[in-house]
C-alpha cells in the first residue's frame, strides 16, 4: 500500500495537470489542494513503513479517501463525458466502489 500512495503522492507533481483538470469547480485554489494532498500521500506512504506510526498513518488514509469522495461525486455529476457517454459515466461510477475498496484496504493495517 505504501507504494501504492507514494507512487500516487508523486504523480501530483509529476502531472499535475491530471489531478487539477478533475478538481471540484467549488473548491479554491486547485494547486494548492493538488500540491497539499500530493504532498499529503507521499508522507503517510512513508508514514506506513514506520511501524509505531502505522496504524495512524492509516487512519488519516482514510480520512483522506473519505474527503476525495467530493471529487468523485462531483465528477460523476458534472464532468463532461466525451464520445461514449455510458462507458464514460459507467467508469466513473466505478470510482465509487474502488475508493471503497481502497478504505477497506488500509483499515486492514488499523488492526492490531
């Protein structure tokens, strides 16, 4: 999991564009929230490999997922589909149970 987040955390940097061109139009200052949980993922990716600050890590992990939901549903709601409008809407209604399953995921290293 911790490459997983660390491999994601650097994407935020490496291609930025990705993660601002899905931003909620609500939310301020894009680059600052792309750069902040860019920098966000990289720290509990590391955070994971750290054994007494595992279990926290994972918990803020998953208050993150929680808080990237207001990015899938407002994608879902407003994002423009292009060409194939069913397949399109179909992948992002898939984000829904992935970011579930991505929870799911790291409550597992919560467990003692």
């Amino acid at each position: 999991m911790s490459s997983f987040y660390l491999f994601t955390g650097i994407a935020h940097f490496t291609n930025p564009e990705f993660f601002l061109d899905v931003m909620p139009a609500f939310m301020p200052s894009h680059q600052l929230l792309v750069d902040l949980s860019g920098y966000a993922e990289i720290i509990l990716a590391l955070a994971l490999l750290t054994g007494f600050l595992r279990k926290i890590a994972a918990y803020l992990i998953i208050l993150m997922l929680i808080s990237f939901f207001l990015v899938h549903l407002d994608m879902i709601f407003t994002y423009e589909v292009l060409d194939n409008y069913y397949l399109n809407k179909l992948l992002l209604l898939t984000r829904i149970p992935l970011q579930l399953g991505l929870i799911y995921w790291a409550y597992q290293y919560c467990k003692d």
